[in-house]
C-alpha cells in the first residue's frame, strides 16, 4: 500500500529574524485588474496566498494550481507543468510575472518548461471570463498571475529572512529557497535564490527490471536582486532575474535534454493620484533574455531556441467619471524575435510585434453591478521565407453580477474573444524530437473566434458556502494539432500512410468549429466545531468536453474530476487536511489519441 501514497513530501519552513503576532485576516485582494476584493470581482477566480500556497506548491505553475477548480496540469517530465484551465492550454492560457507576460516558448511545445517560478510567490491568482482578455487575445482559457515581491511595493518596519526546504521521495529531490527583505528610509530591496536537484522517478518495477523512469532527472538554480524607491507618491522599481534550468523529457526512442538560460529585467513604476480623476497610473516594462537547447542523446544540440522579448504596458485606473464608477484604461506593446536553428529547428526564424488598447469599466446599478470591456490588438509576424502575417483580434465582453442578499450572488458574462494564430501554428515544419513528432503548421490559418456565456452562483448560509460556474464556449475556426494517422519516415525522409523503418507520427495545425461546455461546483460545511477544534469538510467536481462540430471531439481534454476535503484546525496553531480526488477514465478522445484510464488521488498535510 505504500506504493499509493508516494510521493512523500516532507516539508520545512524556518522563518527568522522577523516573528509577526497574531492579527485578523484582512480580505484577499485581486490585483488583477482592479485591486477589488474576491468577493467582489464578477470573474470566476482562485487564488493561493498564505499557509494554503505553501501546502499546494510544487516545482511547476501546473502542478501547484492542479487541485483548484477548473485547472489541471499538462506535464511533460519533471520539470514541466503547464497550467490547463477549462481544457485550455498553451497560448489560450497566459502566464503572468507580476502582471506582464512571462516572454519565454512555453507557448511553442508541451515539452518547454514556463520559465515563472512560483516558489517565491507570495500570492497566485488565476481569472477566467472577461478580465482576462485585457492581458492579451491569446489568453481565451484564462491568465495565472504570479505575484512576488522581486520589486518590493513597501519597506518592511525590519529585515525579514525566510528559509524554505523541501524533500520529494519519488525523485529524491531536494529544494533549497532563501529570500531577504529589507529596506533603509525610502529604499526597499529583495534578494532571493533558489536551488533544486532531482533523480529520476521511482515508479513499480517495469518488465525490463528497471524501478524508475530514465532521463526524468532535473537540476535548476535562479537568482533574483530588486530595488525600490517608495513614498507617498508612489514607487520606481527594477529587478533582475537570471534562471538556469537543465532537465530531461522521458524517453520513447530518442534521449533529449533541455537546457534553459534566461535573464530577465523588470521596471515597475506607480503614480497614485496623479491627476483628479486619476487614481493610480501604473507603468510595466519586462525584457527577457532566453534560450535553450534541445540536446539529442543528453550532449549534442539538435535545436536551439532563442527568444529576445520585451513587453511594455501602461495602465490608468479612475476614479468616477460620469455614470462610470470606477474603470481602467491601458496601451500594451510587445516585441519578440524568435531564433530556432540547428539540424532539427522546425519553426523558421521569425519578429512578432503587436500593440493593444484596451478599457474595462465598472457601472453600479442598486445591487447589480456591470463590468464592460474592450480590446482591440493589431499582431505582424514576420517570418523568413513567407509573407507577412498580419491580424486584428478585438476582444468585447459585458458582465453582470448581482448582490441577490448579503450571503448570495448570482453573475452572468457574455464574452466575444478572437485569437491570432501563433507562430508555431503558422510555419511549423519538421522533426521535433523531444515530442517524438513531425509537426505541420499552415500559414493560411484566419483568427479564432469564440464565444463564451457563464453563469455563476455563490451562497454562504450558517457556515454552509457553495460556488457553482456552469459555462459554453462556441468557437468558429479553433486551431489544434490534429494527428494525421500519417508517419514521417526518418529514413527517406517521406510522409507516407505506412512506416516500414524508424517513423514520427505527423501532425498539422488545422482549424474547426468547436465547443466547450462544462462546469466547476463545491460545498463546503461544518462538521464539528467546539471551544479549540473545528472540522469542515467540502465536496468538489469540476468537468470540460471539448466537441468539434463536424463530428469527433477536441484533441487532449481533461476527465471529470470529483472528491471529498477534510480539514482539521486545533488550538489555533495545529491544523491538519485530507483530500480525495476520483479522476475518471477518459474515453471521449480525437482521432489516433488512446483512452486515458482514471485514478485516486490521496493528500494528506499535517502543521
């Protein structure tokens, strides 16, 4: 029975220098967009921040998020965990440091590890609806914003030094974090660093003899210093960040490694009250410095990838102007040239620029309140060997959310989003090894268009709290990778219907109307409280089908997924949890995918 509850997490926090007292907790903020309280936002939303992010994080953004609602994790080895919202992945769903876009390749394979790290994160917010289309027109599925402290927004009263050690059983891994806060009259500055080696997996003993799985080992150091100028008229900040990342991508038939460089410079400045109607103008700068290589048979570099990206954005938040309660306004520019060379670089060089307007804008009606917003995004892609691509994806949404009594709100959100298609999906063409794959894009590929409608319920009464999302998605011309049934012959190098030597099988970027529907739902309840102990418990499910209105279904959708939480509390400072999770089988797969059996799930944490 052992086998069932690895891995063992054995976790360590020492926390010196600063002892904090006990205070009452102030309600969580949602930075993104507009600083409101969770309660008051109209976005279906989940955010991790204190004792319960410390419980839940793992060495991925995936794998960290995968027990709350709606989210699962796409992995692909040890060090890749790419956050799945609604069965949406990849470009659909955004990743954010800070509020600006994490500017590395996540986006152009499964197997590319997101370069954001959320193990000095002091809170992690995931939105889905139509606040997340001010971040950009690929960010359908949702954004993950990953908020730290590596441009300190205060000065702490003292020096504040944290030491963080973690041990996974089933890679035998070890994880070192320290983080210092500190800061002399107006100056406040950050220093943190981490380390984190790993062996490969353990798993039940396979028919070959061997007790683990090879080349799913993984090392990886980063480093951050930041600084802050902070008064009464708001802040000028900079950061810089460097991250070296080598891991492995479990073996078919071809061993490949990955090996990640980034350095990445961050400026942040705010300017609160800068005019009468103003309340805050915040500004946004990133550059990220990236690249990495794909080493065939753990030496040799059969592709290398290089991304120079920067991202600007400028953002004004008011106060009421008119019938307009309360709103912001923004401009948001991106550059990137993208580099992928060698032998086996299936995506021809190429420069993304783009630039977005955007608004959303807050309207009080008695106990309804509405949110309206707009985006309007001009993207070029210019790549070597093919015209220039050019779209214009505008994003529109109106939401409601109604205040029924003081324990219930009922919201409802129509959003229109379109979706340029992204350069791998363009020009793909050629052998990605790491994947084990021939990939295909088509350069013809128009705007993604969906529709979304979601209805959203929120109860609490006598300790008894409940939160229902029903959503449904059209999308008229959704882009994927369709499995062809086709191989590509590495011998003769020829796409053909039968393989007779060593073949990949092919896929090609297409597009059909689809649809996702689905829902995520819990309750919570009491189940003993007395003088210094309380015992709640919460049931969960959450379900997306993904369906392509020709016939057949989405490629890679997550299963239904339900259970059961207990959590204990006892004399304030104890506290103790278990969760069951039932993942079903997945049999509603596309063309040449395998069914996915279902599994249970058992969590436990003691503090």
């Amino acid at each position: 029975m052992l086998k069932y509850f690895s891995p063992l997490v054995l976790l360590l926090i020492f926390c010196s220098v600063k002892a904090e007292q006990a205070q009452e907790l102030e309600p969580i903020i949602v930075s993104a967009p507009l600083h409101k309280k969770a309660a008051e936002t109209i976005h279906p939303v989940n955010i991790l921040t204190g004792k319960d992010l410390t419980l839940k994080q793992g060495t991925t953004i995936g794998d960290t998020l995968k027990q709350e609602l709606g989210i699962h994790s796409s992995s692909f080895g040890s060090s890749v965990g790419q956050p799945v919202i609604r069965g949406q992945v990849g470009t659909r769903v955004q990743v954010l440091q800070n509020g600006v876009s994490s500017l590395d390749v996540s986006g152009v394979s499964p197997d590319h590890a997101n370069s954001t790290e959320g193990i000095f994160a002091e809170q992690i917010e995931v939105l889905r609806g139509p606040a997340s289309l001010l971040y950009g027109s690929g960010a359908i599925g949702g954004i993950v914003n990953v908020i730290d402290n590596r441009i300190p927004m205060y000065r702490p009263e003292s020096a504040s030094v944290t030491f963080e050690q973690r041990y996974n059983s089933v890679s035998d891994q070890w994880s070192s974090a320290l983080k210092y806060d500190g800061g002399l009259e107006q100056w406040a500055w950050h220093i943190d660093g981490f380390f984190r080696d790993s062996g490969n997996y353990d798993v039940p003993t396979k028919s070959n003899g061997t007790g683990f799985v090879a080349n799913t080992d993984a090392q990886s150091w980063s480093g951050t210093l930041g600084t802050s100028w902070i008064d009464d008229w708001g802040m000028v900040g900079f950061s810089i960040n460097h991250l070296d990342n080598n891991y492995g991508v479990p073996p078919v038939d071809e061993l490949v490694r990955i090996d990640v460089q980034q350095t990445r410079y961050d400026l942040k400045a705010e300017f609160y009250d800068p005019f009468a109607w103003a309340e805050t103008l915040k500004f946004r700068f990133a550059y990220n410095d990236y690249q990495h290589a794909e080493l065939e048979d753990g030496v040799t570099v059969g592709t290398l990838f290089d991304n120079q990206a920067m991202e600007g954005r400028v953002e004004l938040v008011h106060h009421k102007l008119g019938f307009i309660d309360h709103g912001a306004l923004g401009f948001q520019t991106q550059h990137k040239d993208f580099l992928a060379s060698g032998e086996e670089a299936f995506v021809p060089p190429s420069t993304l620029q783009s630039y977005a307007v955007f608004a959303v804008e807050d309207i009080h009606a008695g106990d309804i309140t509405y949110e309206v917003g707009l985006r309007v995004e001009h993207q070029q892609i210019d790549a070597d060997g093919f015209n220039s691509k050019r779209h214009t994806p505008v994003n529109a949404s109106i939401s409601a959310l109604w205040h029924a009594t003081d324990d219930m709100l009922i919201s409802l959100a129509f959003t229109h989003a379109q979706r340029a298609p992204a350069i791998q999906e363009l020009f793909s063409n050629g052998v990605h090894f790491a994947t084990q794959s021939f990939e295909l894009g088509d350069e013809n590929l128009q705007l993604e268009t969906s529709y979304n409608l979601e209805l959203g319920f929120q109860a609490e009464f006598k300790g008894v709290s409940t939160e229902i999302n029903l959503f449904h998605n059209w999308s008229k011309d959704y882009i994927f990778q369709q499995s062809t049934g086709q191989s590509f012959d590495l011998d003769t190098e020829q796409i053909s219907a039968l393989c007779a030597g060593s073949c990949l099988p092919v896929f090609q970027a297409v597009q059909q109307d689809a649809r996702f529907y689905g829902f995520e739902s819990q309750l919570s309840f009491p189940l003993w409280n007395s003088e210094n102990n309380q015992l709640d418990g919460s049931l969960f499910a959450d379900y997306v089908r993904g369906q392509l209105n020709a016939g057949g279904n989405v490629p890679r959708m997550p299963p239904l997924r339900f259970g059961i939480q207990l959590d204990y509390t006892g004399y304030k400072n104890f506290s103790a949890g278990l969760r069951l999770t039932r993942a079903e089988k997945q049999t509603h797969t596309s063309d040449n995918e395998t069914p996915t059996n279902g599994y249970l799930l058992l969590d436990a944490n003691i503090n």
